[in-house]
C-alpha cells in the first residue's frame, strides 16, 4: 500500500522520481524501489514523506483511506452534520 500511495501523491503533485528523491535526500532508485514495493521506507523516511504530502504516516502505510487533515471533505453537508451529533452524543452520554 505505502508504495501504491506513495506514487499516487507524488503524481498529484506532478512530481518526477528524480524530483522526490531530491526533496527527500534519496536516489531516484530508491524511490523506484519505494513505489513498486520492493523495499520499506525507513521510519525517518516515511515520517519525511508524510510530513512533505501533509498526510499522516497511517494513511502513508494503509492504516486509514483519509488522507488529509479534514476527515469530512467530500462528505454532502448532511452526512457531516450527522457524524457531528453522534461524537457529541457520545461524548457526552459516556463522559466520566
């Protein structure tokens, strides 16, 4: 997955394997090798890349499909004004 999201954001970004491996102090192979999940970023690594797209590491490895920092984008406003209501209802049917 890391390597899948990896070259996906790097394209959105419009970005060359050379250009990324600049950015991160990397060579373009290694990016290669990032991308087509032949190796494992390093944790300095996939901390640096999730720092440069402004994603989370979590989203970087497959842990979460939200990749930005509002988790309701793209959610019609209803769907967001229900999610809203029930996190406050739960915080504070459960509050201790």
């Amino acid at each position: 997955m890391f390597g899948k999201r990896l070259k996906e954001l790097r394209k959105e970004y419009k970005l060359t394997q050379t250009e990324m491996a600049l950015i991160l102090n990397l060579t373009r192979s290694t990016i290669a090798l990032l991308e087509g999940g032949y190796n494992r970023p390093s944790v300095q690594t996939l901390i640096d890349i999730a720092d440069f797209f402004n994603v989370s590491t979590d989203y970087m490895l497959g842990r979460t499909n939200i990749n930005k920092e509002n988790p309701y984008e793209g959610l019609p406003d209803e769907a967001v004004e229900k999610v809203k209501k029930f996190i406050a209802f739960s915080k504070n049917k459960y509050k201790k």
